[in-house]
C-alpha cells in the first residue's frame, strides 16, 4: 500500500530471541501500518502462533472469528488470540488505515486475560489515543533500525507500555 511501513523479524532472529530471558516474555515479531488500505484481506485457516492486533484508525474493517463477522470501526482495536482461525480485511468503500502488530512470548496469553479476548470479543475500544500511537511508532521505529538485542529489548519494553495502556482503557 502506497505510504505503508513493515517490519517482519526474521525466524532465526524470534528463535534466538526465545533463549534471552528478557525477551522471551513478550516480543513484537511483525509490525506495520497501512494507510487506505484498499483490498487489504488475510484469511489463516490454521490462525498463526502470535497474537494479532490491528487498531483501527479511520475508515473500517471486518473480522471473521469462531463463525461470527464482527466490524471493525475507528478507534477499536482487533485482537487476535494466537492458534485462532480467521479472515479479516478493509472495508470496501471505506478502506481502514491500520496500526498493526504480532506478538508472541509467555505474556502474551496473560496480556489477553488482563484484556479480556476471546473469539467471541475479540475488540477493544481505544478511541483516538495518541499515547498508544506514539508507543506503537516507538516499537515500530526500534525494530525499523535493526535485530540487535538491544534494539528488540527496546521494543519488546515499549510493547509492555503500549499492551498496559490497552488494559487501562479496557477497565475505564
């Protein structure tokens, strides 16, 4: 998409990462941000190993999980729990801009408590947050500039605020 940034850590990279004790906890693996993302469409019918989370900023999108659509407006974010079937995509006439990620490590699954995701809620509200925007551009940017550990214990770190943030707002 035109303006699109991403990152994909490689899989020799998030497998070293799983032997560093400061990292195997929570790790960002893929990273992004689409705007207008016109056709935009992923369908996993196995799901993925990571927890997926796409935050909605305009236009809009959809979700398929456990047999129900769900819509995907501004401010909401989608939250994927890892080994999940499903499809999403951008609306067709008003195409999302989406912030985006994977995450993977043994928080991950208490993240998801804390937020209260299932296949049957997978959807957190956020609203325009510029604190989460500016954690998601400083794990973006982390990792943008290299694999050093350093670079990824930055980013795993920042990733720890932004998921805070989410529980926040999930219980206010």
């Amino acid at each position: 998409f035109p303006g699109q940034r991403i990152v994909v850590l490689p899989r020799a990279v998030r497998a070293q990462t799983r032997q560093q004790p400061l990292l195997r906890g929570l790790l960002p693996t893929d990273i992004g941000y689409f705007p207008r993302a016109k056709g935009h469409c992923r369908e996993r019918t196995q799901g993925v190993d990571q927890a997926i989370f796409i935050y909605c900023v305009r236009g809009s999108g959809w979700c398929e999980l456990g047999g129900t659509r769900h819509e995907i407006l501004p401010g909401e974010v989608l939250v994927v729990p890892p080994e999940t079937p499903h499809v999403y995509g951008a609306d067709e006439k008003r195409p999302w801009t989406i912030h985006w990620f994977h995450a993977q490590g043994a928080l991950v699954s208490e993240y998801l408590t804390e937020l209260n995701i299932s296949t049957a809620n997978p959807l957190v509200f956020l609203g325009d947050d510029p604190q989460w925007l500016a954690l998601f551009e400083e794990v973006l940017g982390a990792v943008e500039h290299g694999y050093t550990q350093k670079q990824l214990l930055h980013a795993s770190h920042a990733l720890a605020h932004l998921l805070a943030v989410m529980v926040r707002h999930r219980h206010e």
